[in-house]
C-alpha cells in the first residue's frame, strides 16, 4: 500500500512539482482503480475541501502526460484513470453496467497479438478489450 511518501516520490520521479491536489489526485485514482473524473472529483473533494473540476483535469492530463496514470476510455464509456501502468494489462468491460475489471494479459508484453498482416507497421501494442455481462448483470437476467 502507498504511503504519501510515495506518492511524493512518485511525482518528483517524473520531475512534478508536489502539490496537494496532484497528490490527492494520485491516491485517489489509487484507491479507486478505474473511477471516472466526477467521482475522482469527488474523493479529491472529501480530502482536500474545495479544488475546481478545471484543476482535477488538469491534474488527471499531467499525471497522464507523465505515466503516473492510465486513461482508459472503452467504447461508450467517459474516461477512467488507473494507477496500474507498468504492465500490458487488459480489461474487461460489462455492456449492461459499465462495470469494469483488470485481465491480466497472457502473454506479458505488448503487442500481445500478432497482426495477420503489418502492413508494413511497426506495431508496438494490440489493444484487448474484452466484453460481456458481469456477474451481478447475468443473475439480474436469468432471474
Ligand atoms: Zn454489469
Ligand atoms: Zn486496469
């Protein structure tokens, strides 16, 4: 588990200036692995009393910019953020709810899908997303 210390290291890794909404921002995304910007906005607002949605943006690019954070943004869905940005992991995604969970990928590194055909690319990563129903949306249809 982080401590605010590390957090603190994280951001003066990739030359950030420590603030306490970058630092809010960081732990919250932590905490709440791929939450949206309003309820990122949220925590943020319980820890730290009032930071302007113009200033959570800002902080969600930066830490993007730099690799502290992970934006993912499935299809029909508004942006998440993930602290988890070291692996080539994927995710699982529920049509009905929205809900998402992390999949660990099989193979390790990108890209972890050989194209059939590269066109002449260099491809350096598949993006995997996979779909369905999650648990509680498949007993809320078979019952
Ligand atoms: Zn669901
Ligand atoms: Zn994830």
């Amino acid at each position: 588990m982080p401590t605010p210390s590390d957090f603190e290291r994280m951001l003066r890794e990739v030359a950030l200036r420590v603030t306490s909404p970058r630092l809010a921002v960081l732990a919250a995304v932590h905490d709440h692995p791929h939450a949206d910007t309003e309820s990122i906005i949220s925590v943020v607002r319980a820890n730290l009393g009032a930071v302007s949605h113009q200033a959570v943006y800002d902080v969600l690019k930066a830490l993007t910019t730099a690799g502290l954070i992970r934006r993912i943004q499935p299809q029909g869905s508004v942006a998440r953020y993930e602290t988890r940005v070291a692996d080539n992991h994927h995710h699982v995604v529920c049509r009905s709810c929205d809900a998402i969970a992390d999949v660990d990928c099989v193979v390790g590194h990108a890209p972890c899908l050989t194209a059939s055909d590269d066109h002449g690319f260099t491809i350096d990563e598949a993006e995997v997303v996979y779909w369905g129903l999650c648990p509680d949306c498949s007993d809320a249809r078979s019952s």
